[in-house]
C-alpha cells in the first residue's frame, strides 16, 4: 500500500497531545517503538514503528497533532490502524482517510467504521470531478 493519511475533516482542526498519542499507541501495541522529531521545521512531531509479533502487519507512520500517516503492507494493518486511532480520537472530529495517489474516495471514518466498510471504500475510485 502507498501511504495513507487520517485527518480531520471539519474547519475545527483536531490537535491531539502528543504524549496521549504514544501512551494510546503503546496501550494498543506494546512493542511500537517512538522516535521524537526535534527539528521545528519537520511536519511531523514523532515517527512511530510497530511490528506487532502475533499480527500479520507492521506499521511505519508520522505523527501531526493534526493527524497521522502510516504505511501498512495488509488490509488487516490498514483496517487495525484505522479503527485503533478513530477510537482515540474524539468523536466530535470527523475523520477522512485517504491514500497520496488518491487511487479511492476519501472515506469518512465514523466510530462504529468496520473493516467491510474499509474495505468497500478502498473500491470506489477517485472521482476528480467532484472536486473540481
């Protein structure tokens, strides 16, 4: 999979604390590993790995207050990652998740989102005329 990036949707933009981040993360998958970023000019605040031992998947990902990419070579990766940061995220932010080639609709990630409907929205193509 190309990379895949979850952000905030609505004109409120959604910041969450970094440390609530890597304590949800390593609250989900103990062994993630975390790698602050120091540089002021960076778009990331942390660059996060996980490589879960009894998972077919491992994750590589940035880390914004304002949303996550990540990276993820399974459709059960994609689908855990997603439904894992929908959960922490409160609900009063919608959520899109899109991929950089935008080989698929935006999908909108509510907080009962299943891995079918992942799945489904991975199938609709890119439709640019409706961004035109």
């Amino acid at each position: 999979m190309s990379v895949a990036h979850i952000i905030a949707s609505s004109d409120d933009s959604l910041k969450l604390d970094t440390q609530y981040f890597v304590e949800e993360l390593q609250k989900r998958w103990p062994e993630a590993r975390v790698h602050y970023i120091t540089d002021p000019r960076a778009n990331s605040l942390l660059q996060f790995r996980v490589d879960p031992s009894d998972e077919d998947y491992g994750i590589l990902g940035d880390f914004a207050a304002s949303g996550v990419s990540f990276q993820t070579h399974s459709m059960s990766g994609i689908t855990a990652f997603v439904q894992w940061f929908r959960a922490i995220v409160p609900s009063t932010y919608e959520l899109i998740l899109y991929d950089t080639p935008l080989s698929h609709e935006p999908i909108k990630l509510t907080q009962d989102i299943t891995e079918a409907d992942l799945i489904a929205g991975f199938k609709i193509p890119f439709d640019m005329s409706k961004y035109e």
